[in-house]
C-alpha cells in the first residue's frame, strides 16, 4: 500500500518534472530567441551608425527627430514641458521615460536578468557594475571620441574620471567638471533662533560660551513656549543618526575637515578622529549645559519626527550638528520670528581646516547615465548627449528660458520672481512643471555652487538671486545684523587643503570594524554627556579607545593610512 | 438567566468586556489618529499633541489628493481588477477544492501535496518576472488576474469545508443526471457560502492592496496603473519634496505625513464596505458548523 503510493507520487513527480522541464525548455526557447534577436538591434545600431556616418557632414541632417527609452525615479517625469519641447526643438530627440516608482534598484536588476532595460540608463554606481559584468552596457569610449566633440571639450580631452577601475573603459557619463565653486548653500553646524538673538541685542557669537549665556537667558524670560517647556540645545539622535549628528557637530567645533571618519594629518597619516585633542571639547560642553538644563537629553534617542515636532513648537532655541531647520513650518505656523540662522564656531585656539570644494562628480556617489545594449542607435544617442554639452543648452537645462524662468542683471543670471512663485505655490510637482527637473537625465546635475563656462552658475537653485529671494525677512534681517547676505557668510573663514580622493577604496575590514566602531562610540557618547562628575570623563573616553584599540584600531589606522598616502602620490599631492 | 449569576461571574464579566473594550480600541484608534490627522490643517498638525478631534479642521489634504487627475482611472482599474480576480479566484479556486475533496479522485493526495509545495516555495522574483514576459502577460490587464487565480491557500479553505458536507448531496445529485461541474456550479457553491465569502473577503482585500504586480509588471503602460501604485507615486513626490525643503519662505507646506494618512484613509475606506456585508456569512459559517453531525 504505502509502496504503491510512493509509486504514485513519484510518478506525479516526475510528471510534474517533465511539464516543468518542457516549459523550461520552451523558456529557453523563448530567451533563446529574444538573445538571437539582441544581437539584431545592435546590428541595426551599427548599420544605422555606418548611415548616420554618411549624412553627418550635413549638419541639419542630425535634427531628424528620434525618440529613445530611459528610465527615471521621477513619478512625475514627463516630456511636454517647454523646456522639453525647446529641447526636442533643438536636438530633434525625444525621451520617453520608463517611470520606476518603488524600489529603484530591484527594479534594475530585474529589468537586466530579462533583458529588458531601457536604451539609456540612469544608474547608481553598485548596480552599473552588475550592468556592466553581465555585458548590457555599451563601452563609450570610441563613440566619445569620434562623435562626441563637446563632451570631449567639457572633460577637458581627459576622459579617465570616467574610466572603470577594472578594465579602463567607459560605461557612462557623469557631470562634466567645473572651473569654479561658489558654494552659497554652505552653512554653519550650530543653528540658533531669531528670536533669541533678538532678545539678546545680537550679540557676537565667537564661542560656545556665547550661545550658552543667551539661551540661559532667554530660558530664564521664556519657560515656555507655545504652551510647551522651552529646550535649550537640541537634535535627534536614534539609532545611526547619533553618530551623524553630534560627531558632525564635534567634528567642526575641533576645525577637523569632513575626511570620512578620519583625521589626516600634513604626512597623510589617516587615524580615527575620535582621540585626537579637541574631539571630545563639544561634547564637554555638553556634559556641562546638561547640568544647567539647557540641553536636552532627549537628544541622545529621539526620532528625526519627534526632534522635528518640537522643533516646529518653536520650541527648540539651539539645534547643533547640521541637518534640518524648520524655517518654513515655523513661517506658517505664524512662528517666523523663531527662524533659525546658522552659526559655524571653532574652538578656542583651533584652526578650521576645510578640504577643498570638490570640482569634478564624485564617483560612487553620483549617478552614472549609461547606454545599453538594447539601445538602437547608439551614435545618435552619444550625438544627443554631446549637443547637451553644448553651453546654451546646459543653460536651458540648469535655468530654463530667459525672460521667463530667468533675466539677465549685471551680466548674471537671476531667477524671475514668477519662478519664486511658481515654487511656494506647488512645491511638489515645480521642477517637472517649469520644466527644470532634466538635469540629472541629462547628466548635468551640477553639484551645489558649480559654475558654467561662462562663469555664472550651473543651476538656478544653487544661485544668490534665489537664495536671496527665498530666504525669509526674519532670517536675512538677523543675517543683516551680522553683515552676512547668505548663511554661508556665517562661516568660519579656514585654512583651505586639497586632500586625496578617497572614496570607495575603504576595504571591507575597515567598514566591519566602522560599525563595531561607531556602535561602541554610541554606546560611550550617553554616558560621557549624562556623567555627574567632569574629573571622569577623560576616564570614559580613553575606556572607548581601550575597548577599539582592543578590536583592532592601530591595523585600521594603518590600512586607512596607506589608502591615503597611495592616494595622494597618484593624484600627485 | 441574568439573576443567577454569582458575584464571580460578574466580575468575569466585566474584566472580559474591559479587555475586549482594550483590544477593539487598539485596532481602532490608529485609524481614528489617521482620520484626525487627514482632517488637520498640515502645518498645525507638525507641531504634534493630535489625540482626540482635529485642531484645526480642514479638507485641504483631501482635496490636494483629488487634485491628481490620474486617481479616477487608477481607482477604476482597481476595482475592476478587485471584482474579476476575486469571482474568478473563487470560482477557479472552489473548483479545484471540490475536485480534492472528491474520495473517488485518485490523484487527491499527491495533487495536494504539489499544491502545498507551492504555499513554502515560490518562484523567486526574477524567473516570475521571466515568466510573465515570455507569457506575453507584461503590460497588460490580464497580469493583475491570471497569476493568482489559484492559491494554495484558499484551495485547501475550501476543500475542507466541502469535505465536510455529507457526501450523499453529491451523490443523489448524480443520480438525478447531474455531472460534476453543474453538482459544483449549482449545490456545492451555494451551501458553501460561508467558505466563498471568506475566501472572496481575503481575494478582494489582496487584490485592492495589490500594487507590486503594477510596479513590476505594468509599469511601461500608464493606463493599467492601479490605484495602490498611484498612491505610492503621490507619497514618493511628497516625500522628495519635503527633502528639498531647505528655508525658503512662504512655501506651501505638503507633508507626507498628513498626505499618508489621508491616502490611507481614502484606501481602506473602500475595502471597510466589503465587510458589513460578508459577515453574517461568517456568524452563519460558525453555526453551521455547530449543528452538522
């Protein structure tokens, strides 16, 4: 009986194994065919480019129209904005958008186990690898040179930040460099309230011992605000964001430049910046203010949502470590007066060391646009790419049309008031209504104060005229009374150093023992800010730098010390 | 009755309703702390201390939703897709379970044994979607309904009630000239109500939360977006824009967190309707049960 019906189940198995096989097979079929016709596309792209290299002499010829596939994470992307039909206009090409909404890199690498990616790709760095070991993304390097003079004109005939690190070919764009930074958007780790310098008569703020006095004052006039208890200094600090903002925070209280978690010294010797002298003087002073009351403990756990609550009470007179203010929630809750402007403070007898602004992409963090192998004209792509590299229409794209999205002041680009508008009024959807939300797609996403070959900026938003226009009168009149323009004229004027590019070279020990690191760093941080008497907090820190030591510190330091010095002499420092 | 109970069975009583009062309040207030949010101003509804009614009542968050012109066409092709897959779910599914519970079905239990493979192992995520597209089924209607017309799950729901009914239905049906399918069609659906209406409850509820299949399947043909993933695109928008917030003033405030709440309020409300109407089948169900043998 019990042999009969295993027989049986057997025998449904294998049924079941030899339907299962059959569709696989018919599977099979159906890829095999879909990889014998892929290889068609691509002959079509290379008869198409041996045509399109017969009328590309003739210039109007390249303005026929076309239309290609690419993907975005912009539900709402579209193609019928002004700015797009100038572009079409311009370059006869039309971009139909394959929306991702939802998880982005899912999405991509299902689309590449199927084959059935868009012609163009919009692509984070880790996933572009996986692009290009399965062979789906075009090598460029030939298609820029030979069609692609622009492109090559904005790399300066340099191609090499495009290269991939392991066989030196190019699979995608990034934004081109720049000449010039002017960073306005810039500002200071220490946010402070309008209406407590008011109240104090806007007083010099030097040191942290200036803010302390002013909000203990103002505690003492203000128990309360809106109904709720006023807090002095206060961020959010749950989980990983702990570390993100009160290391942020002693970081540039100590002048340390932002190098990873690293301090590098003038030999390119690279240790963790948690023992060297002056990290933990922030955090001193906030040992100190907890006594007083003016800090809030809450800090050290809360949620970004819960900070934020208190912060749009108009609670929260200090937030220190960077992140968000709540200006424009606090403007429509009639709290305008309570805005924050942003100071930047350096320890007494410490210089601040900043590391030179950054003039080219960052690779890894930026996004790579990169062709694919089911594109079906490649050349005419590349040609599409490089007339978007021209100057006039890198300006349509960072700024729209003259007149309407912009005027001309002094030689300078200025955002036009109906644009201001157009942004308080429909916040959600302004960039892709204007018009203006191309840049990434057309791998000109500036970074933050990039400036054009002309010399003015890249992009509207990272402009004076729009940050002037945008900021509130609560905050410009407080900047006024400190002869600022900007927050970013708030800052600490510091020693400028050019330090090695780094990123991505961290080996995978080093991130292990990042996150032990940090974790233990949590787990210290409480204690040392919470701890009654001062005669032992030297004692609580050098108990973190045994318990990191033990796990491996000095070989961490060393590794990290190599990648620098290896870095610097390539990159010839 | 109520005269007799001792002191004891009072006190039971009470600490009984004061639980369940407990309990039926945890799995309410959340949406009553959604309706109140949804109907708070936003910039009111930042600053938190929300509990009971709103502050400052508004609609505004449920107009900015009805604002978005694509929300009648997605909500409609939710419901169509919500009504077809689950009358054919039930049907498709019930059909299946009436031939499994059959005794002179000889392929029952290894039959079973395929289906429960399916409820521990599926196909992964990458050859589905293989599957999909070489079925032709990508970006098309028939996506939302084809690939989930049998589940593992509700067949066995099914087939043990059906095997609870006394098998000389079926029989005296065959003698009067009945064939299988007009005996399924015509006796077993209709006293089984209680087990279709569960199953149709659970397909109905899965089909209008539904939006992955959208997202990986249909994402290339716009007017076969489902509602579920227009809801997604909108929280997606207000949540970027709230990222780029920055200082700026006089900005209209859009949050996602009073935008999320009106949407989910505005999803489940629908679904909620379903319910009245398919639980007397429940209470129905539990006697049926009680009075059989």
């Amino acid at each position: 009986m019990w042999k009969k019906s295993k027989l049986k189940l057997l025998s449904v198995v294998l049924l079941t194994a030899s339907m299962l096989v059959t569709a696989c097979s018919k599977n099979n079929n159906g890829s095999g065919s879909s990889q014998s016709a892929s290889p068609s596309p691509t002959a079509s792209g290379t008869a198409s480019a041996s045509a399109s290299a017969d009328p590309s002499p003739s210039a109007p010829a390249e303005k026929q129209p076309f239309t290609f596939t690419m993907n975005t994470d912009n539900p709402n992307m579209n193609w019928s904005s002004d700015v797009a039909k100038e572009i079409t206009k311009r370059t006869g090409a039309t971009i139909k958008w394959d929306i991702i909404t939802g998880d982005f890199r899912t999405k991509m690498n299902v689309w590449l186990a199927a084959g059935d990616y868009p012609e163009v790709i919009n692509i984070h760095d880790n996933t572009l690898q996986s692009y290009i070991q399965a062979k789906a993304v075009l090598d460029l390097t030939d298609l820029i040179k030979e069609h692609a003079p622009n492109i090559m004109k904005a790399y300066h005939n340099d191609l090499s930040l495009l290269q991939d690190s392991n066989d030196g070919k190019i699979y995608g764009l990034l934004q081109p460099p720049t000449d010039k930074v002017v960073d306005l958007t810039q500002k200071g780790w220490i946010a402070i309230q309008s209406a407590v310098l008011k109240d104090a008569g806007y007083p010099q703020i030097k040191t942290l011992d200036d803010v302390r006095k002013i909000v203990a004052d103002y505690m003492k006039k203000n128990p309360e605000i809106g109904g709720g208890k006023t807090i002095g200094f206060s961020n959010f600090g749950e989980a990983n964001q702990l570390f993100n903002n009160f290391d942020s925070a002693a970081r540039q209280y100590a002048g340390f430049a932002n190098t990873s978690g690293y301090y590098v010294d003038d030999q390119w010797n690279a240790r963790y910046r948690f023992f060297e002298p002056g990290y933990t003087d922030f955090f001193k002073f906030l040992n100190q203010i907890n006594k007083e009351g003016l800090f809030d403990p809450e800090s050290l756990v809360q949620t970004q949502d819960q900070f934020t609550t208190k912060c749009n009470q108009g609670r929260v007179l200090v937030i220190f470590g960077g992140g968000m203010d709540c200006n424009a929630s606090l403007e429509s809750n009639n709290m305008a007066d309570h805005s924050y402007v942003w100071f930047d403070i350096v320890a007494p007898g410490k210089t601040k060391t900043v590391a030179t602004p950054e003039k080219e992409a960052r690779r890894g963090g930026e996004m790579w646009l990169s062709i694919t192998k089911n594109a079906k004209d490649p050349v005419r792509i590349i040609e599409f790419y490089d007339d978007m590299f021209k100057l006039e229409n890198q300006i349509l794209v960072g700024w729209g049309f003259e007149g309407k999205h912009y005027t001309i002041e002094n030689g300078k680009r200025v955002v036009t008031d109906w644009l201001v508008d157009q942004y308080k009024t429909h916040p959600d959807t302004f960039w892709e209504d204007v018009g203006l939300g191309y840049a990434r797609q057309m791998s000109t996403n500036y970074g933050a104060g990039f400036t054009l070959s002309d010399g003015d900026f890249a992009m509207w938003q990272f402009s004076e005229s729009w940050i002037q226009k945008t900021t509130s009168p609560v905050v410009v009149e407080t900047l006024a009374k400190y002869g600022a323009k900007t927050q970013a004229d708030l800052l600490v004027k510091g020693v400028e150093r050019k330090y090695p590019r780094t990123a991505g070279k961290g080996t995978d020990e080093m991130k292990k023992f990042n996150t032990e690191a940090i974790a233990e760093w949590g787990k210290t941080l409480p204690k040392f800010i919470l701890e009654k008497d001062p005669s032992k907090l030297d004692g609580i820190w050098q108990g973190l730098e045994k318990t990191l030591k033990d796990k491996g510190l000095d070989k961490v330091n060393e590794t990290a010390t190599k990648i620098f010095q290896d870095a610097a002499k390539e990159q010839n420092l | 009755m109520l005269l007799h109970r001792t002191a004891g069975e009072r006190i039971f009583d009470v600490i009984l309703y004061v639980l369940l009062a407990v309990a039926a309040l945890t799995t309410v207030y959340p949406f009553i702390y959604l309706l109140i949010i949804s109907l708070n101003e936003t910039s009111d509804a930042l600053k938190g201390g929300l509990y009971l009614f709103p502050r400052k009542f508004t609609l505004d968050n449920y107009a900015y939703v009805f604002e978005n012109d694509k929300l009648a066409r997605a909500a409609l092709n939710s419901v169509l897709r919500t009504v077809i897959h689950t009358v054919l779910t039930v049907f498709c599914c019930g059909m299946l379970a009436y031939v499994l519970s059959r005794r002179t079905f000889i392929f029952r239990k290894q039959f079973s044994f395929i289906l429960i493979i399916t409820m521990y192992v599926s196909g992964g995520l990458i050859p589905t979607y293989l599957l999909m597209r070489n079925l032709g089924l990508t970006n098309t209607f028939l996506v939302y309904i084809i690939p989930g017309l049998v589940s593992a799950f509700y067949v066995f729901v099914m087939r043990t009630f059906f095997e609870q009914l006394p098998d000389g239905l079926v029989e005296s049906a065959h003698i009067d000239g009945a064939n299988d399918f007009r005996v399924y069609t015509q006796i077993i659906l209709w006293i089984s109500l209680p087990v279709v209406s569960t199953v149709a409850l659970y397909a109905a509820v899965g089909a209008w939360n539904a939006w992955f299949d959208n997202y990986l399947y249909n994402s290339r043909n716009e007017k076969l977006a489902v509602l579920q993933y227009e809801l997604q695109k909108m929280i997606q928008t207000v949540e970027t824009t709230n990222t780029e917030a920055g200082d700026s003033m006089g900005r209209r405030i859009i949050s996602p967190l009073t935008i999320k709440s009106t949407l989910t309020i505005l999803v489940t409300v629908p679904i909620l309707l379903v319910y009245p109407f398919l639980q007397k089948y429940f209470v129905q169900g539990m006697t049926l049960g009680a009075m059989k043998d």
